[in-house]
C-alpha cells in the first residue's frame, strides 16, 4: 500500500479529505452558482457532503497499479477550496 501523500507547494497543500472537511464541502458544494460548472447537483444539506465525503473515503485505493485518490485543496491560510 502506497500512503496518500500530502502535496505541499509554496501557497497550497494538496491532502487527504479529513471528516472534519465536511462543512467546508457542504459550503462551496450547495453554492449553486459554483455548481452550475460542474456535473452534479448543489447539496441541499449536510448530509449530502457528508455522502459525498463517504464516496471519497470508500473511492480511495491505494493499492499500487489501482491508487485513486481525491484531494482536498487548501491555502497556506488554511482554507479548503477543494
């Protein structure tokens, strides 16, 4: 098994979903201006992200010729903009 790995550059981090991830997902996922450029629905409450964050958890392989990972996205300010 191969870590996920954290992805550090000079004004942003590249790194794992945590659980506590969960209300900043819900935050910019229920913007519907935002989601009208992606391919799936704006979340309508919480539970939606945390579905979403589940999906995440479950999707993540890192099984050597098979790793999948998603990553979170956050600024040196330590804001998630996934």
């Amino acid at each position: 098994m191969i870590p996920q790995p954290v992805i550090e550059a000079s004004r942003l981090f590249l790194e794992p979903f945590k659980e506590s991830d969960i209300q900043d997902i819900f935050d910019y996922a229920s913007d519907e201006e935002m989601t009208k450029y992606v391919h799936w629905y704006a979340h309508k409450t919480v539970q939606d992200s945390k579905t979403f964050y589940d999906w995440i958890i479950s999707s993540t392989n890192s099984e050597r010729g098979k790793i999948f990972y998603v990553f979170a996205i956050s600024s040196v300010l330590n804001w998630v903009v996934c």
